[in-house]
C-alpha cells in the first residue's frame, strides 16, 4: 500500500513541478501575458491533434478488450450524468456569465492523460493502458463537442451565427480524434514517420499546457487563489461525486477488476487542463479554471490514496 501511495502522489507532484516552471518563468519575465496566444495556438492547433492521433493509432487494441462497446459506453454515460449535475449546480451557484461554461466543464471532465495515464499505469502498470485509452477518448470527445461549447458560449460566442459557432467548433483536437477513429475502425494503419512525428508533437502537450496554467496562476497571484464555492462544488464532484457515478455504472453493467479500478481513479482525476486553454482561446474566464485546475491538483494529492485506501 505504501508503494501504491508513493506512485500517486509522484504522479501528482510531476505535474505540480512543471505548473511551477511556468510560475517561474512568469516571476523572471520569461513569459509575458503576448506569449499566450502563441501557447494556446500551439497546444490546439498541433500539439493535440497529434496527441490524440497517436494515442488511437498507437495505444488502443480493440480486438485486445472484451466487451469493447460497454468500456467505451460507461465512461460516457457517467460523463452524460456529470454534465447534466454541472448545469444544475450553474442553476444553484449562479457563477458569472463568462465563468458559467468552465464551471460545467471543470465538473465533468478530468485530466485523463496528463495525469490519468501516469497515475493509472503508476498504480497498475502498462495493463491499465488499453482501459484509460477507452476512457481518454470519450472524455476528449464530449469535451471538444459538448464542453468546449459550453465555454464558447459563455464568451459570448453564441451571438455568433450557426455557421460561425460551427467553424470555431470543428477543433483540430475533435476533428483529428473522429478521423483517427474512423481510420482504425476500416484497418488503416498510421506510416512509421506520421507514427514518430505525431508521437513527439504530441509529447509536447503536457509541458507546454502546464507550463501555461503555471503562468496563468503568476499572473493571479498566488494571494489571490482563493477557492469560492464554486471551486469547491467542482471539487466535490471530482473526487466524489465523479468516482461514485463510475463506480455504480460499474457495478449495474457488472464490470469489475482491472477496468473498474482504472475507470474510478480516472474519473477521481483533477480538471481537464484544455479547459483553461480553450477558455483563453475562447475569451472567457481562463483563470478561473486555472485556479479549478490548481486547486484540484493539489486535492489530488490527498484524494488518490484515500480512494485507493477505500476501495483497494
């Protein structure tokens, strides 16, 4: 147990160390608040797409998992439920308009990949990866198609007309994840130098992401990270209520060992960091879900080897 507690908690502290190289960066000036869009540009428009890419191609084995259609199916009907509990919590908290989209998505979705894989595959090895793949690409799709909306909208895109919310809505990350998909279904295999490049753009994600939220946080202010109610409601439904919904989905489908361990500790995982991204990108209220972000971050630290004292 103890060796299982070091692997979660070393997981989390990776992620906390680079966020602190972009806080850094930010007190000696090597970041400027004219760097962001260039960030954000790089982590959407390259840096995603490749990383969704070569987790399908080069991960994910089908034939490999039993009963594949009910791994893909439960990690979305619990993010359905997530959802539809963060638009009730909106309705109860009321947060500011160009808050009110990250609030929702902060509650549904988590960090799957940046620190899911690790977490997962430091707690049970390379066995987890299949399983936290079928979670990762739900949660990637419902995000960029139904989160990411909701965080346009509260920028105020949706003054925009159909076509244009459309347009701004077709994301790379999205676009590349159906594609990929579509393309592994009919058998089509990824060419060896596609299969590298993609792999070492993709593994550009992580830091670059971090080391953004980092900044972001420089520029709050340390002070003034402060969580207001809503933080702490985002809080509860990602170490709590999140874990839970996963665990009754299940036991109704009757999914145990290996699967349900790594969907629990997936969906107890922080923020999803794109969120803060696509808030920025969008024009909403990034920092906000940076504070969600940093907050659930260091209650990972805590909420991991508690659930995993509990559960087993």
């Amino acid at each position: 147990m103890l060796e299982t507690t070091f692997h979660s908690l070393t997981a989390v502290l990776i992620v906390m160390f680079m966020v602190a190289v972009g806080w850094l960066f930010g007190k000696l000036g090597y970041l400027r608040r004219e760097h962001k869009k260039l960030m954000t540009k790089l982590i959407i428009s390259a840096g995603m797409p490749s990383l969704v890419v070569n987790t399908v191609f080069g991960k994910i084995d089908l034939d490999a998992l039993q009963n594949p259609a009910l791994l893909f199916l439960l990690p979305a009907l619990s993010m359905i439920i997530t959802l539809l509990l963060g638009f009730i919590f909106a309705k109860l908290l009321k947060p500011e308009a160009k808050r009110r989209g990250g609030f929702i998505a902060m509650c549904a979705f988590s960090n799957s990949v940046f620190v899911g894989l690790p977490m997962n595959t430091g707690l049970f090895g390379d066995e987890a990866v299949p399983y936290v793949m079928c979670f990762y690409m739900m949660n990637t799709f419902f995000f960029w198609a139904i989160g990411a909306t909701m965080i346009y909208m509260s920028a105020g895109e949706s003054r925009l007309s159909i076509k244009e919310i459309g347009k701004k809505l077709a994301s790379p990350p999205l676009i590349s994840l159906l594609a990929a998909v579509a393309l592994l279904l009919m058998g089509v295999k990824l060419p060896s130098l596609f299969e590298s490049f993609t792999k070492y753009m993709g593994n550009t994600v992580t830091p670059l992401a971090l080391i953004y939220i980092g900044f972001l946080i420089y520029e709050t202010g340390l002070k003034n990270l402060k969580p207001d109610a809503g933080i702490w409601v985002v809080s509860g439904m990602r170490f709590i209520i999140s874990p839970l919904i996963m665990l009754l989905m299940c036991r109704v489908f009757n999914i145990g060992g290996m699967a349900q361990s790594v969907f629990m500790i997936e969906a107890a995982m922080p923020v999803m960091t794109q969120s803060v991204v696509v808030s920025a990108y969008a024009g909403a209220d990034e920092k906000y879900n940076a504070l969600g972000m940093g907050f659930t971050s260091i209650l990972c630290l805590i909420a991991v080897p508690v659930l995993m004292l509990i559960f087993g």
